[in-house]
C-alpha cells in the first residue's frame, strides 16, 4: 500500500483525488470513488444549496473523507455556496479560478482543509501566501478550465521546488505509471478526471461517455469558445480543454464573431438536450486517448495502484 500525506490525511488506500468535474462528479460518483479507496469530489457550479446538500449526503454514504469543488469567481458572488459548504464540512474543499483568498480562512476554521488549482510558479507562490493547506499542480494537459501555460511535470517539478506545501499532481495522469511518475518526483497524489470520463458511476451520459472513449491523445483542443457561447463568465486567463468536434473546429479562432452571435446560446442548450455533442461540449484532457473502455470506478482505482509495484522496481533490494 503507498503510504503518502494525502492517504494518512484522508485515510485512503490509493493517494488519488478524483476531481470535481462539473456535471460529472456529482455525489454517487465521489461516494463510488470512495468506496474505492481514493478521494472522491463532488463538482458544484450554479447549484442551489438544497441540490448541494443532496450531492453531499450521496458522498458521505460511502463514510470516508469527501471533497466538494467551488469555483472561486462564482462563489465569491454566492455567499450561500460558501455557507452551505462550511455547515457540511467536507474534509476537503477546493477553490480554485478566481479571488479565493478571502474566502479560505472561514473553511478553515470550521476545520477543512483547502486546495486550490495553480496553473504556474507565480500562482503556487500566491497560494501559499493566501494560505491554503495544499496545492494542485494543474499541467496544460488536463482537461476542462486551467491554464494553457505549463505542462505537469515541469510545472511539478518547478513547484515541488518552491513550495512547502504538499503538492498534487494533474493533468495528463490517467494509469499506474503517470501516478507513479508524479510520486517519484515528490507529489503527495495525483488529482485525477479524464480517467474517469469513462466510468458508468459518472453523471455523463453514455453518449457523451462514448466521445472520449473515441478520443485519442491529440483529439483534444484549448479554447474559450464554450465559454464565450455559453455567456459564461470565465476569468480570461482561464479557457478549457475538450475533446474537438465541428463545433470547436467552426468558431475556435473566431472568438469575436462568437461573442457577438445572439442565437449561439440557444442552439448549444438545444443541442445538449438532443446529446449532440458535435455541437456541445465534452470536456476532457490528453488523457482521454488512454481511456479506451467503459470501466467501473473500482477499477480505475486499482489499476492506479499498481504504482506502488512500479516505484518498487527502483527501490532498494
């Protein structure tokens, strides 16, 4: 069993975060992967506290340490996200994409321990400033909102160096040899979501599931264009990376022409009711050409912890 600061923390059996990938991790899925042996999140955008506390008593069924994910440009205008998180007291709580400082000291004090997502060295230092308890060293490669900046291991390299914080890795860790990739150099983790794309237990349905099941490892794409079209009010310097399809491939470099298209809203709204996803998105990372077949969740788990028979390979004998 690998035994790091993220598994005696949380009393895990495998030092993963699965990340709280909106409209993906809801609470069935962060209880599955607990049950499994890592760390499951739940992902929470524009939900009503209700809704929350619904998903957080899903997760808690499992009985082991669960995590919820907050974005920090919207929770900063949603007071009530933040009340209700802090009357559920997760174990874990991430805030990551926008000003999160003010809001990570109320977290604290009711005895969560806070991460957020940092996209450079700049950020890390920033965040250790603002004083979370752990940060998530976000690679280019990684799906869904973050910086397009750094890939994850120089960019873990370069923070593991800076910082003295445990540190998890993501982006672009999707099996047993990227988790122990990332140990190697000095992670306490990985924080894990497009391996997970592919699992029934998520919320996606199986015709979005079937998209990065089809993807290979250049079938993804950075870009703001969902975000424009959505009228999402994403900081700037954050886009998203998702699985390319006709959509992405019309408007990715004709951004102000989207911008100014009053319909576009509408017609992706319609085409995820339709589950067109050659028009609505699918977010996913590099990764995604390694997950090949549906898999539970159980499974992904144990196969990440075959790292620990990898790292014995250059231990001592």
């Amino acid at each position: 069993m690998i035994s790091t600061w993220l598994t005696e923390r949380f009393g895990l059996a495998v030092p993963i975060v699965a990340a709280p990938m909106s409209g993906a991790a809801n609470g069935s899925f962060a209880a599955a992967v607990c049950r499994a042996g890592g760390l499951g999140m739940i992902g929470i955008s524009s939900e009503s506290p209700d809704d929350v506390r619904a998903e957080a008593a899903a997760a808690s069924a499992a009985g082991a340490s669960y995590g919820i994910g907050l974005l920090a440009w919207l929770a900063k205008d949603r007071p009530d996200l933040l009340d209700v998180v802090i009357e559920l007291r997760p174990p874990f709580v991430s805030l990551s994409y926008g000003e999160y400082g003010p809001l990570i000291e109320p977290l604290r004090a009711a005895g969560i321990t806070v991460t957020t997502q940092i996209g450079t060295v700049d950020e890390a230092d920033q965040a250790v400033e603002a004083g979370v308890d752990v940060i998530v060293a976000r690679g280019s490669e990684g799906g869904g909102h973050g910086r397009d900046a750094v890939a994850t291991l120089p960019l873990l390299e370069a923070v593991l160096d800076r910082v003295d914080r445990p540190v998890l890795a993501a982006g672009g860790i999707a099996t047993a040899r990227g988790l122990a990739a990332v140990l190697a150099a000095g992670a306490v983790g990985a924080w894990v979501g497009t391996a997970f794309l592919g699992c029934p237990e998520n919320a996606w349905s199986p015709a979005r599931r079937s998209k990065v099941l089809a993807a290979d490892l250049d079938s993804t794409i950075y870009t703001h264009v969902y975000d424009i079209a959505m009228r999402q009010p994403w900081p700037s310097q954050y886009g998203g990376r998702v699985v390319r399809n006709t959509f992405t491939e019309t408007w990715h470099g004709r951004e102000e022409e989207l911008a100014s298209d009053a319909s576009i809203r509408g017609e992706l709204v319609a085409a995820a009711d339709r589950e067109d996803f050659d028009q609505f998105s699918v977010w996913a990372g590099q990764a995604a050409g390694l997950v090949t077949d549906e898999r539970s969740v159980a499974d992904v788990i144990s196969d990440f912890a075959a790292a620990e028979t990898l790292l014995r390979r250059w231990g001592p004998e």
